[in-house]
C-alpha cells in the first residue's frame, strides 16, 4: 500500500512537496541545514521505495546496490548528470526529473546576464560603490541590443524562450541545435552551423544538456573563432565549457565579456583566476531559483515519486 511506501529524501525539501509526500507516505526528510549524517542516510536508504534527489547525491551502480527496495528517483531539475541512467536501467529503477516548468526562470537570468554583458550593470554599481560616480568614464561604454546577432547554442525550451526576449530586443537570432526546429520563423531564428555561429554572433549563449557530446563543448579553438567584441553567457552547465580557456580569451581580449551562472568547479573557489577579471559577471547558479519556479520543481518531483509508486505514468519521466 502506498501508505506502507517509504520516500527518501537527499536534502530539504519545499513545503510543496512536504505537504504533498507526508499525505500520501512515510517521509524521512531533511529540514536541517548540510547533508544528513551519511551512516543514517544509508541506513533509511535500504528501506526507501523512492528517492527525492536535489542533485546533491551521486547516483550510480554502488549507490543503486545498497538501495534494494528503490523504485524510484525523483530529481527536482530538469538536468541529472549525477545520475547514471544506465545502471538505474539495469537495476531496474525509474528517474523522473522537472522540464519544462522552469523554462521561464533561467531564460530571464540568461536574458538578464546578456544585458549585463552590454551595459556592464553589475560594473556600473560596483564603481558607484567605490565612490567613483563623478568618474563614469571608467565604466566605458556599453552597446545596444538592437541590431546585434545572438547566437543561442541549443535551442530547446529554454533556448527558445530566450529566443522570444531577444526578439522583442530586436536582436537578430541565429542557433546551433541537434535539429532544425520548425517554428524558426516563427521565432524570427536561422539555423547555422556551430562554427558559423561562433564566428558571426556578437552575442553567443549556451543552452544545452551536459552529455557527453557537450561536456568541454566550448574551448580555446570555439573561443579562438569568436569575434573579439563577442559577448559569452552560459547558463547550462559549469563543464560544457573550458573554464581556464574562458579565463585566456577574456584576460587576453580574445572576446569581450563573459557572464556565467553555472562554473567548473562549483562551488567556484575564492582565489579563482576568473575572479580577478573586471569583465566577468558570476551569479551561483540561481538560474531556477525564484519561489514559483521551484515551488513548481517541487510539485513536480512529489507527483513523480507518487505516480511511480502507483505504478502510473509520471508527470515527467526520464527512464
């Protein structure tokens, strides 16, 4: 019985899903700060039927082993590069993750780190903060949006919902994609080969799943055919890019201005080469992070776990 069931789960979870997993079956959560002791965790991890993961756990075949009654893994994001699918498949256990109901959030941080690359926002107030108002032209000149190309790298969901911001921009969009989709006219976007958009756009986002096709997807010789006025944002994941290549292009001019909110390593350590630049904007990956989005990850990963132990379709599955 589904009451009988036991949900797992790898770190604090929102009162969204609190209400919706503690109604239906036995949860052993984690409302204190940090991880939970490690020899408890695998102890309640034998006895789980499911587990709420919010990517802080590394999934593979020796996790998998010492979770026999597992069913289920519900991750609260859309990505789940800390799962290995394959060994979820042998074992026989179900992954669900959240698409589609943060598209909107990480398409206006991605949106928002593009502005600041052009106009140099965060520059700006951190030269009013040292007292330097009077001496604006330290803070340089930005550039318009109107006019530019934006050259997005994955046009999925999230690549498309940043297509529409640019547009509005009137930007002109070019994308690189594992298709061509057939609403580019619609979104005003041409498909280009990933060189051509490297070498044409003035600015170039990252929008794409960390796989192994693009994990060090961007490096010295992309960074090498950029323009060196181009503008770089990613938004996707920390090692689809060469993080000390990025360093190069920007210490040396190779291109203009950076803005990341994913990195490689997270947490980005303090004494960073990156963090010495005066042209890079950082955020710690807040892409998802405002309280109707993850209020709605939230929702989604409990529906998942529910609907698995049902034996039902899920919301939203994986494998």
């Amino acid at each position: 019985m589904l009451k009988e069931m036991q949900v797992l789960a790898t770190g604090k979870l929102r009162d969204t899903a609190l209400n919706i997993l503690r109604a239906q079956v036995i949860l052993h959560d984690w409302q204190k700060g940090g991880k939970r002791p490690e020899n408890e965790f695998y102890a309640l991890l034998q006895e789980a039927d499911a587990l709420y993961s919010i990517g802080n756990v590394k999934i593979d075949e020796s996790f998998l082993a010492r979770a026999p009654k597992l069913k289920v893994i519900a991750q609260a994001s859309v990505g789940y590069d800390n799962i290995d699918i394959a060994a979820c498949q042998k074992f026989g256990v179900r992954v669900g993750n959240t698409p589609g109901v943060l598209v909107d959030a990480v398409a206006d941080l991605a949106y928002a780190l593009l502005i600041d690359t052009a106009r140099g926002i965060v520059r700006g107030h951190e030269h009013v903060k040292s007292g330097a108002w009077g001496a604006r032209k330290g803070v340089g000149f930005g550039v318009d949006l109107a006019g530019k190309i934006v050259g997005i790298i994955g046009m999925g969901a999230i690549g498309a919902a940043l297509a529409k911001r640019a547009q509005a921009s009137k930007m002109q969009i070019v994308y690189h994609n594992t298709r061509v989709r057939t609403d580019e006219a619609e979104m005003g976007a041409q498909y280009v080969a990933l060189e051509e958009l490297l070498k044409i756009s003035d600015f170039i986002v990252v929008s794409v799943p960390l796989t192994q096709e693009t994990t060090g997807l961007i490096g010295t010789a992309e960074f090498a055919k950029m323009k060196p006025t181009a503008r770089f944002i990613n938004t996707s994941r920390g090692k689809v890019v060469d993080t000390m290549a990025l360093y190069e292009a920007l210490r040396t001019g190779e291109i203009a201005a950076a803005a990341l909110d994913v990195v490689d390593p997270e947490p980005l350590p303090s004494n960073h080469p990156l963090l010495t630049l005066s042209n890079i904007t950082i955020t710690p990956h807040i892409g998802t992070s405002t309280v109707e989005t993850r209020d709605q990850m939230a929702t989604l990963a409990a529906n998942n776990i529910i609907a698995a132990l049902r034996g039902d379709a899920m919301p939203a599955e994986v494998v």
